[in-house]
C-alpha cells in the first residue's frame, strides 16, 4: 500500500513532458527452402552443446570475481543467484565506474576481477580502447534490442537503460520560495547556488555521461563553459552516480542530476513522496549499463558464462525486483513498469554520439578539470 500511494502522489508531480508476397503456385515448396527449418534443430543443439560445455569448464574453474557499478543491491542479487545456478563461488565488489577503470587500468592486464557489471559505458569503451576488456560473442545476445547496445567488436554488452534528469526536493523549493528546474540552462541561475549535487567527472560514469551530454548539446568549449557556470551553483561532487539521488529525499540535497531511475527507487523503495522527476525539456540523453570480461582475467570460462547469464531473465529480471527500475534493453526481459507509469520514455531522448564519448571521453574529463582549475576538496576521490 505504501508503494502504491508513493507512487500516486509521485505521478501528481512528475513534470517532464516526454514533450508477405509470392506467386500463388501449389506446387510443393523446393527442397532448399526447407533445409533452414530442419538445420534449427541441429543450430539449438549446437549452441545447448555448447553452452553445457562452458557451465562444466566454469564450474572446474569453480570462483568468479565480479566487480559491479550498479547498485549494490541488485549486484548481490545477481551474484547470488549465478551461485546458485552453476554452484560457482561468485565474490563481488560495488565501485563505481571510475574507480574500476581506474583499478582496471592501474592492474595493466592482471586484472584482480573478472567481470564488470552494471555501470555506463563510456569508461568501459575507454577501457576496450586500452585493450583491457576480453572481446566474447555471446549467445545470448541475439536477444539485445538493437546494435546500440552492443560493442561492435563484443568488448561490452548492454543490459539495462537508464534517462538522465533532475531529482528535485519539493519541500525544500517551496520552503526557500523557488520554481523547479525545467531545464539544463536553469541550474546554472544564480538563486541555485549550493542547491545542486551531482557526480565526480573523476569517480563516476554518470557524470561523465553529463560531459559528453553538455558537449554534444551546446559544442565543445559552450558545453565545457556551461560545466564551469553550473560548478558554481553545485554544493557537493558525489564518488557515485547514484549519490545525489539518496540524498534528495532528506533534503540535504535540494536539486540531484542523476538516472531517474535512482529517483524513482527513493519515491517507490523508501517512500520519499517529496521527490519529484524532471526530465530536461530541451531533451536529454541516456546510459547504457553494461558488462564486459576483463582481459588476462583468472578464470576465464566463468567469465563467459556471466555475460551469458547477464544478458538473460534469470538476471535482468532481478533488477526490480531489487529497487533497479531501469529500462532492459533484451526482448525476453520484463520491463519494470514503474518506470513507464512514472513517465519515463525510453525513447524520447537525443541522438547520443557514443564514438565521439569513446574516442574523447578522457581528453573531455582533463579539459574540464582544467577549466574548473583543477578542482578542491569536492573532487577528491578518496
């Protein structure tokens, strides 16, 4: 019942605006017409053989590790139920994507994990350009959506999707006499300083997300000049994408940029009715949440037989299931429809150039830094 009038009173709030042919012969079909219905059989067979010989070289491998930058959550819940599946001890670790990058990087080939799950992917790409992440075809990815949630070379995987936007304290605007953001350029009014929280272009991929947006949306030295004027009104860099949405419901953050759907876990999971969801009305881009293998990994097999299982029900479907409301980017997964009900279209967001974020996302964090004067004490990773 509780979930239920959140979301009622959520819903009041919520103001984005996602503003056959042949010729009629009877003559029986020629033989080769038909070879492709008799081969599936064999196809099944092959790739079911194949599947039971990887389960038993992973189980010989008997561990895997898995370094997530989802929520931590759903990650035990997606670690638990492969143990349990395949009788693999399965050990995780919650860091967020830079800080996995960043210990991916410094580990150079010797990786002391085996997997990544969860998280967006631009530090992954940044990773696959380095050459740390194992390229796998996968079986299960005939069920992904489309080519955009895929590295063309099988570095990565896409799981889930997540819209970018505000998360705004309704009682704190209201108690301080102000109108809620509607937009990107409105955060950057002076009457919103110290009021925002959004992530750490050092730590978090979210706020990496948020470069590559600015940029894309306004060009290059605009969307960096446009960092640079929100910098002023922002109170704290949090080390997790995630950050600022825990904090909105409390009212020690008044306005959070962030995944809505971080939002939505507040409102729905913890029953903070006095958070409303802003989808920017200029429009807004998204993440893909990701898996990958990392390369020279110590138990390879298990490794393969994860992406497997992420890009499948068993897993994805956990995601709700444990205060995850992303959209899920494979056609056998049931979407959570929460997120619709509270207004959130997965396809109503910008045309994002994911080879420009690939190619430049780390030559985009330095710029910006060096634009903010190299940051203070809100940057700092530790």
């Amino acid at each position: 019942m509780k979930k239920l009038l959140a979301i009622a009173l959520s819903l009041l709030m919520v103001v984005g605006v996602l503003a056959g042919c042949g010729a009629k012969d009877t003559a029986p079909a020629p033989a080769e017409t038909k070879a492709p219905a008799a081969e599936a059989p064999a196809t099944e067979a092959a790739q079911q053989s194949y599947m039971d010989e990887l389960i038993a070289a992973a189980k010989e491998e008997g561990t895997l590790v898995v370094y997530g930058s989802c929520e931590e959550e759903y990650l035990a819940a997606a670690c638990e139920k492969f143990q349990e599946l395949y009788g693999i001890e399965t050990q995780y670790q919650r860091l967020s994507t830079g800080e996995v990058q960043s210990k991916i990087e410094e580990e150079k080939g010797t990786p002391s994990a085996d997997v990544w799950f969860g998280g967006t992917t631009d530090p992954y790409n940044v990773c696959a350009a380095e050459g740390l992440l194992e390229p796998y075809a996968a079986e299960n990815a005939s069920h992904l959506l489309g080519d955009a949630y895929r590295d063309p070379d099988g570095n990565w995987y896409g799981i889930y999707k997540g819209i970018l936007g505000f998360m705004v304290n309704t009682d704190e605007l209201t108690r301080l006499g102000l109108e809620i953001p509607q937009d990107w350029a409105d955060l950057t009014k002076p009457e919103y300083k110290g009021l925002i929280w959004l992530s750490n272009y050092n730590t978090a991929g979210t706020a990496k997300l948020i470069i590559n947006t600015m940029i894309q949306k306004y060009g290059h030295d605009a969307g960096i000049q446009y960092l640079v004027d929100l910098d002023k009104n922002v109170q704290v860099y949090t080390k997790s994408g995630s950050g600022p949405s825990k904090n909105v419901g409390t009212g020690e953050c008044v306005i959070g940029v962030g995944f809505l759907h971080d939002g939505i876990t507040q409102i729905v999971d913890n029953g903070y009715g006095n958070i409303q969801l802003v989808i920017p009305s200029s429009g807004t881009s998204f993440e893909i949440g990701a898996t990958a293998i990392f390369k020279g990994c110590q138990h390879p097999n298990a490794a393969k037989l994860w992406i497997e299982f992420a890009l499948s029900p068993d897993c994805v479907n956990l995601a709700q299931e444990n205060g995850s409301y992303q959209f899920l980017v494979l056609d056998n997964a049931q979407q959570p429809a929460v997120a619709a009900e509270f207004g959130l279209d997965p396809e109503n967001v910008m045309d994002y150039d994911f080879e420009d974020a690939k190619n430049n996302i780390k030559t985009y964090v330095e710029e910006v830094m060096t634009a903010l004067g190299g940051g203070d004490d809100r940057f700092k990773t530790e």
